[in-house]
C-alpha cells in the first residue's frame, strides 16, 4: 500500500515579494515547488517577472531603486486587499531598506523574511561593520572613515596606494559605480573633482586585488544551518567592482569560514544572508568587504544546496530550525550567469571606445560558452517568458510597460 506523504508545513502558504531584482525568479520557483503562492510587485526594472509561471498573482508599482517611499502606498494598499498573505520577502536592497524603515507597518500585515532590526541596523553600516571585524579579529585592510576630500587624501597618505573608495552604506553607488579603485593621487584626484554630497561619509581603503567571495547562508540562533561560498569570475564592471555576472561554487577558504561563523554569531544572526570577502589567489590575503542581511545569489544558491528560500520563510513563520553538523557541506563548480549584465559591460565598453569590435566579439563568444554550462540569474528552461521579455525588451516596449494610471494612483494596486 502506498504511503501517504504529510502535508508540508508550507503548502498554501502565501507570499508576497516585493523589489525589483534578479534574486525574486529563482526565489518564486523554490516557494512555488513547495505548494506556496507566490504573489509580487513588479515595476518596469523587474525583468519581467510577471511573466513567470510560478507567480500566483503580481501588481504594478513605482520603481524602488531610487530609495525613496514613492512605491510605499502601492505596497501597503495591495496588503490591505490581501489578508491573507503570510510573510513579505524583499528580494532588493532599496525594498529591504524601505520595509526596515516600516517595519511596524508591515509587520501588521505578515511575518517579514529578515533578520530582527539590530541586526540589519549594523550590516547597513559599513564603517559599523568593520568595526566588529576589528573587534572579532575578522581579516579586514587597513581603512579610514572619511568624511570630507581633504579627510580623503590624509588618508591616502597613511593607506597608500593602491586603494578602494566606497560607500559607507551598504549597495549605494559612488559616481554610478559600487567603488572606486585608484592606483595613483593623480587618479583619485581625477575623480574626486568636489566631495559626493549624497555621502555624509566614505570607506577608504587598502586595496586588495582578487575576485570577490560570497558566502551565501542562511542562520538561527546565531548558528549556520547551510552555507556555501562562491567566487565571482566575472562582474559587469571590468575592474571587478560591480555584480556578478559569472560565479562558481567553490570549496569553502577555511579563514572565510571562521570570519562568517564569528560575525553570525555574534550578531546572533537569523534569517538569509550572504557574506562578502576578497581573496587574493597570489598571496591568500583575505579581507572583509560586507554582509548583505537578504537573500543573494538565490539562483547557485538553490542550485549548490543551500535551500535558502524555503529556510527564510520557515524562521519567519516560526518553524524551529535544528543546525547541522556541518553546515558547509554543499556542492562545489556549481556556476552562475548573468548574460545580461555581460552584455551590458560590452555593449559600455564598446560604446566608450574603451573595446574594440573585435575584443568585443571575442568577448561576446566567451559569453555565450559560459552561458551555456552555467544556471542563469533570470533564464529558466521552464520557465522562459521572463527571459523572453527581458531580451526582447526594446522590441516590446512600446507596447507593454507603458506608464498607466498605475504610477499615480496607489488605488489600482489590486493584482
């Protein structure tokens, strides 16, 4: 007689995720092969997401990539037509922000799938960050806080070249770029011409080369339950600094491991989180760059075994999770691509002048063959449309993601 299976805890669940990022396909898939109904909000940078089969439902908003509230009364007015969603999932950093600035607000309406409030408080903060590394004697260069142009070049004087301005919050832009890598005072004066009055503050920073490692994980309690580090290969910057566009799963850098379990613990860390650190393969030098508190890199995540949607959901809904003995165990040479940003650095460069035709054609044939033997962030063989729309997207776009009444008037937020 055949056995039958209990109901899973999370079948006819219902979830709502909200921000404008690659992150939210391979996350939809995962709920929805649980019995979860996935609902979101999608606004023209969304990569058509509305087009995915594992939505349940979707409603139009303002973009929320500007980091204002513009998209706010969208949300909550969805929410109040929807009683019965179960937990909210942001799956952008500007939307995360957001909720955590609500967070009252929206927790009236579902559980929220982050980490408690401390804790966001301080992995938002850089300069907070590094401070605990000192203190946890996580590997971290040298750095300063600065907070004016003539604070900047004192602190190249003790830094030295070469080195990294950044952000001191995390995933803000500086110039249109995640960071600025200078080799010399000329450069860095060429780009400092006057001090950026959008930041209070800045990172400076030794430079350390070597591709950035993230360590994908999710966490109760302060303890691992899975993690998973991988390497970008590639970003959609050539020098590096920006998103991955081609990852590998690769075996976890003992150091690394220390440094995420010290900074989970300590910051008694539930929830998804991803972990970021450069190493460079010459010399084994390791330092601490951040710790994004939300779900990235879901795609090689899902596919290395770190089954991070279904946990944060879980912890949110209050399931007990009981750790693992050893939380690292997860597959390795798992790859990750991101054609688009790729095709977005090439089409830049050539554009600039800064690549020729035939550095970019090679360029594009490189591509195309790791394309072809890695998981995608939004391409999905059965689940193509998105993929689809997003490729197509100048061909289609004067005849969807037109502005409608949508972007002035909450009210029609009904999905």
């Amino acid at each position: 007689m055949a056995v039958r299976k209990s109901p899973s805890f999370l079948n006819g669940r219902n979830v709502l995720l909200l921000g404008d990022s690659r992150m939210a396909f391979p996350i939809a898939k995962a709920l929805h092969k649980q019995g979860v109904r996935v609902y979101s909000g999608v606004s023209t940078a969304s990569n058509y997401l509305e087009w995915s089969r594992f939505l349940s439902g979707s409603f139009q908003h303002p973009s929320t990539d500007l980091g204002t509230d513009e998209a706010l009364p969208f949300f909550l007015n969805w929410l109040d037509q929807h009683r019965d969603i179960d937990a909210i999932q942001p799956v952008s950093e500007s939307t995360s922000r957001m909720i955590s600035r609500h967070r009252d607000t929206f927790e009236r309406h579902a559980a929220l799938i982050m980490p408690a409030p401390q804790t966001l408080e301080t992995c938002y903060n850089k300069a907070e960050m590094f401070r605990l590394c000192t203190d946890l004697d996580v590997p971290l260069a040298p750095y300063a806080i600065v907070r004016s142009k003539q604070d900047l070049m004192t602190a190249t004087e003790r830094i030295g070249f070469p080195l990294i301005v950044k952000p001191s919050t995390v995933d803000a832009e500086l110039f249109g770029r995640k960071a600025v890598i200078a080799h010399a005072s000329e450069a860095l004066e060429a780009v400092f011409t006057d001090w950026p009055d959008l930041h209070p503050e800045l990172i400076v920073q030794q430079y350390v080369s070597g591709p950035r490692h993230s360590v994908i994980f999710s966490a109760t309690n302060g303890r691992l339950l899975k993690a998973a580090q991988a390497a970008a290969l590639r970003t959609h910057e050539d020098d590096g600094t920006g998103y991955t566009t081609l990852g590998e799963t690769v075996t976890a850098h003992p150091v690394v491991k220390e440094a995420t379990e010290k900074l989970v613990r300590h910051l008694n860390y539930s929830s998804t989180g991803c972990a970021q650190f450069i190493i460079d393969p010459k010399t084994d030098r390791i330092t601490f760059m951040e710790l994004n508190p939300r779900t990235s890199l879901a795609r090689v995540a899902e596919m290395a075994g770190v089954d991070h949607s279904i946990t944060g959901l879980k912890l949110a809904l209050g399931e007990r999770m009981v750790p693992l003995t050893d939380p690292w165990t997860t597959k390795i040479g798992v790859r990750y691509a991101w054609t688009k940003g790729d095709l977005m650095r090439i089409k830049r460069g050539m554009r600039s002048g800064d690549k020729s035709l035939a550095s970019a054609l090679v360029d594009i044939y490189r591509v195309g063959a790791d394309a072809l033997r890695a998981h995608h962030a939004i391409f999905d063989p059965v689940d193509p449309m998105p993929a689809i729309g997003t490729y197509s997207h100048f061909a289609l776009k004067r005849f969807r993601r037109r502005t409608h009444q949508w972007l002035t008037d909450p009210s029609l937020a009904i999905g």
